[in-house]
C-alpha cells in the first residue's frame, strides 16, 4: 500500500479555494478511496456511503467489528433524504435547531443504502457538520460520506493531523489537514425513532441543550447500552492506566503512584506552577481551566502519554453538567470503568 498524501487547509480558507485544494481527495473518494477529513468534534475516515467496497475498507483499515455501525455525514441538511426512509417532526426540529453541527441523528435507513454501512441494522446514524472543510469535501466528492473517527479501533479519536497519520502512515489515499478540531469530542447521538428522543452518546450538544426535545423524566441513558451498538464496545482506551482524581487531588495521587510506577502523567484543572513538587519521573501533560477546554484536549494528552511510555496518568475530573458529563464518559471508558 502506498503513502497516505496530505493536503494542508488554512482554516480561513473560502470556499472557492478549498473546491480547488479539495479536488484530488474528492476524486480519490469517488473512486472508492478513504480520506481523512476534519469535523469541527474529531477527525473522520471518509468513503463513500453508496459504495459497499469502499466502506468495508474502512472497516478493514480500522480493525472496526463489522457489527458496528457508520455515521453518515451530509453537505447539507437536505441530503438527509438520500439516506433515511422517513423523517419525524422531531427530527426535522432538530435539524432545523442544530444542523450543522456536533449532533448525530438516528433515522430510519433507506433501503438504498449498502447494508454494511449501517451493519445491517434498519437505522442509520446522520449527521451534517458545521466544519467547511468537511461540508465542501462531501460536496466536491457529491455523495454522503462515511466518517468513524480517523482512529486504529481502541486508539482515542484524532484531534489533529498528526494523529491519523501515526495511526494510519499508509493504506489512506489522502489525509486532509485542517488543524486542530475545535470540540475535540464525538458529536452527541440522539436516536430520534421512538416517541421521544434518546441519548446514545453525549457530546458537545448537552442534555440540558436537548431538554426540550427529551422526555421530561429523562435520565442519564448511557447506560443502556444495548441501544448504541457502540457502547458495547472497548473504546478510548489508552495503553496508559488512567486515574480519576477531583479537583486538586490530582499532585497527591500522582505522587502517591510516583513510588508504584516508572512514570506518571498529569492533567490539572490547577496551574502547575503553584505549588510545584517536581520530579523526573512526573510528567505534566497539560492543565485545563473549563471543561471545553479539557474536551478540546482530552485524547491529544491521551496520545502523548502512550507516545511518552507513561504508564499512568492521573486525570482531575469536570463537573458533570454540559460538555463536562460527556468529557466524564470518554474519561470513564479510558479508565476502563464501563
Ligand atoms: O463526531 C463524530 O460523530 C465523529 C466525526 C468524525 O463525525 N464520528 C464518530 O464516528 O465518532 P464513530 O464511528 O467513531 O462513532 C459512531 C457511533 C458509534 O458508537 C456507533 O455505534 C453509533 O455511532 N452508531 C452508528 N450507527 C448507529 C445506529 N444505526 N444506531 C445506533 N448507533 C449507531
Ligand atoms: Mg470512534
């Protein structure tokens, strides 16, 4: 298998520059081929939904269980028909509230749809997002796309460039790379089938941003896990151990696994420079002052403490309202609590 190519994007770009840079990775997609392409929550690996052949390459390429389904994304909302058989009033609500941008829809699929996208399943998982590299890509290649974020299955999802290509230095025909993700986190996914919408997975677009649109007694679903085939799933897991501490518990316990382990990392919500008892062996990977902050991060200092043979890394956890609570399930799974 070849080089992946790269193709680097200024995130100031208008769209008729980013037709002309994207035109080469959007003729590679037509041809069946996977590109790499930024969303504004993780990168995604990109084929063309309509193409059965190109999609299990995808599966392929990630080590993904063919028993886990896709996320198709749309240039724009009303590609939507393409794709799902029937749209419920909430759905469209929904849409017209939050498209584009981080929240995936669960539909009815159309039957036109190659069954191994949606793992035969008779739903498929939508989403439009607001990212214009991604937008113009899915418009320049004219179908919807595939996306699972651009990761080795089990590896923390991809913020940057630089990620997809340690994970896949070949077997890609294009990496497109549009910077830093800005959310940092997968989209929230809302099966939206049943009389009232149910969170699959949390992300940017919070339960409290939902309420209106949920069930009144509504509660934490993520749970139930038999709902989104992903959750059955290892996933966000770094080879490092991951530590949950509060608040500033998080020196104390590092030091404290300082004396069982060759080296421990560090993620702060305290500035570092406070109060500082350095040691060789102790790495701090970064800090962080609001959960937005921690989610834009979270798995790029995941990465760096595998890159760095840390072998545990002690997290100082955020609240758990808004993005805080989806960054708690991502940290949860990573500590291999779920
Ligand atoms: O933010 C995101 O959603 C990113 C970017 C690239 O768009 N993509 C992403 O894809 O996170 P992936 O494949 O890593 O996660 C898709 C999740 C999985 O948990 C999968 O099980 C669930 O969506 N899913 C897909 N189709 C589904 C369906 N028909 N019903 C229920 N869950 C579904
Ligand atoms: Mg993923």
């Amino acid at each position: 298998m070849g080089e992946t190519a790269i193709v680097k994007v200024l995130a100031d770009a208008d769209e008729a520059i980013l037709r002309t840079m994207l035109t080469a990775p959007a003729r590679a997609l037509e041809r069946g081929g996977l590109v790499a392409f930024p969303t504004e929550t993780v990168y995604g690996l990109g084929a063309d939904a309509f193409n059965g052949r190109a999609v299990e390459r995808v599966f392929t390429a990630k080590g993904r269980p063919a028993d886990n389904p896709l996320i198709v994304h749309l240039a724009a909302p009303h590609q939507v028909d393409w794709v799902a058989s029937y749209i419920p009033p909430v759905a469209q609500e929904l849409m017209d509230t939050f498209w584009p941008g981080p929240l995936t829809l669960v539909l009815p699929a159309s039957k036109k749809l190659p069954s191994v996208v949606t793992a035969g399943l008779d739903s498929v998982a939508v989403r439009c997002p607001s990212h214009l590299v991604a937008r113009v890509l899915i418009a320049q290649a004219g179908v919807p796309l595939v996306g699972p974020s651009a990761n080795l299955s089990g590896r923390p999802s991809p913020t940057n460039a630089a990620h997809v290509i340690r994970d896949f230095p070949q077997g890609l025909d294009w990496i497109v790379d549009g910077g830093q993700c800005s959310i940092g986190i997968e989209s929230t996914v809302l099966d939206v089938r049943g009389a009232y919408p149910t969170v699959l997975r949390e992300g940017k677009i919070s339960r409290e941003d939902l309420a209106p649109w949920l069930h009144s007694s509504d509660e934490d679903s993520s749970g139930e896990s038999h709902r989104s085939p992903g959750t059955r799933f290892a996933h966000y897991q770094p080879t490092a151990r991951v530590i949950l501490t509060s608040i500033g518990g998080g020196w104390d316990t590092a030091h404290q696994w300082l004396s069982k382990v060759r080296s421990v990392g560090l993620v702060t919500a305290s500035d570092p420079t406070v109060g500082v008892r350095t040691h060789r062996r102790m790495h701090v990977l970064g800090t962080w002052d609001t959960p937005d902050d921690l989610a834009k991060n979270l798995y790029a200092y995941l990465r760096q403490a595998d890159d760095m043979d840390i072998e545990v890394v002690v997290i100082e956890s955020v609240g758990t309202t808004g993005i805080g609570r989806a960054v708690m399930d991502r940290l949860r799974r990573a500590a291999g609590r779920e």
